[in-house]
C-alpha cells in the first residue's frame, strides 16, 4: 500500500478539507439511504456531530474517522477521496 502523502500545495487547499471531508460522508450516508440520526447511532456520535462534519464546520479527531469509516462501512481511501494525494 501506498503511503498517503497529504496534498500540501498550498494552505488554501487544506483549509477546505473539513468540507471535502463532509462532502465524503454526506454522499456516503445518502448513498445507504441512511438519515443523520441513522449514522450517529451506528457511530456512537451525536447528531449535531453529524451534521457539523457534513458541512465541514468541525475539524474531526482520528478516533472519529475511524468511527465514521467503521460506521459506514467503508474503505478509509473511500472516505478520504480528494482529501490527499496517493
């Protein structure tokens, strides 16, 4: 496996990643057919968490993506689209 290199190319392209981080999840979670609440509960997450990270007002722990890719069943590179280069 490759190593994940972060994109670094300059500091506007990583103050959006909490967006493009959001964005991720919001298109997971529609893609289930599953509603806020529906995540928050398989994650163990409130729902106002939720929404926070799908409008990228958060800036989101480890421990929480891990959550998050776990909860939604997903491969972390699945999660993380966009967010680095690889």
């Amino acid at each position: 496996m490759a190593p994940l290199v972060l994109s670094t190319d300059d500091r506007q392209d990583m103050s959006d990643l909490p967006q493009r981080l959001g964005e991720n999840v919001r298109r997971a979670r529609l893609a289930r057919g599953w509603t806020q609440e529906e995540l928050a509960d398989r994650t163990s997450l409130a729902v106002v968490q939720i929404s926070r990270i799908e409008r990228g007002r958060r800036e989101v722990r480890l421990s929480t993506v891990i959550r998050l890719i776990e909860g939604l069943e997903l491969a972390p590179e699945v999660l993380l689209e966009g967010l680095y280069k690889g």
